[in-house]
C-alpha cells in the first residue's frame, strides 16, 4: 500500500481521531519497527499525516 493511499484512508474516515491501533491496521509494514521518532508540529496538517504514518510503520513517536 503506498503512502497516498495510507494517508487518504486515514483522513477518510467521519472520526475526528484515530487510534494508533486503527493506524496499524492501515499498513502493518514494520520499517520503522524499535525506532523512537519526534515529530515536530505533529498535532495538524503534514505533521499529523507524517506521524500516523510512521506509527502504522511501526514507530514510537513522540509529537513535540
């Protein structure tokens, strides 16, 4: 699955939120599986996007 179809299925759903475990569900690849990742302006737009992908990548994330 690639990243516009993630993306697109993420922001598609009528939910404010989605949970990390939905996010997994998306794309259970494991890239990014035991890494720690900060995002930076993580709470909106690409930031967000950004950080929904990595974590259904496998990463810990922390948004700052």
């Amino acid at each position: 699955m690639n990243l516009r179809r993630s993306i697109k299925k993420i922001f598609s759903c009528n939910k404010k939120h989605t949970t990390v475990a939905e996010i997994k569900l998306l794309n259970p690849t494991n890239r990014f599986k035991g890494r720690k990742i900060v995002v930076t302006g993580g709470s909106t737009g690409i930031g967000l996007a950004i950080a929904k992908k990595l974590i259904s990548e496998g990463a810990e994330i922390l948004i700052a």
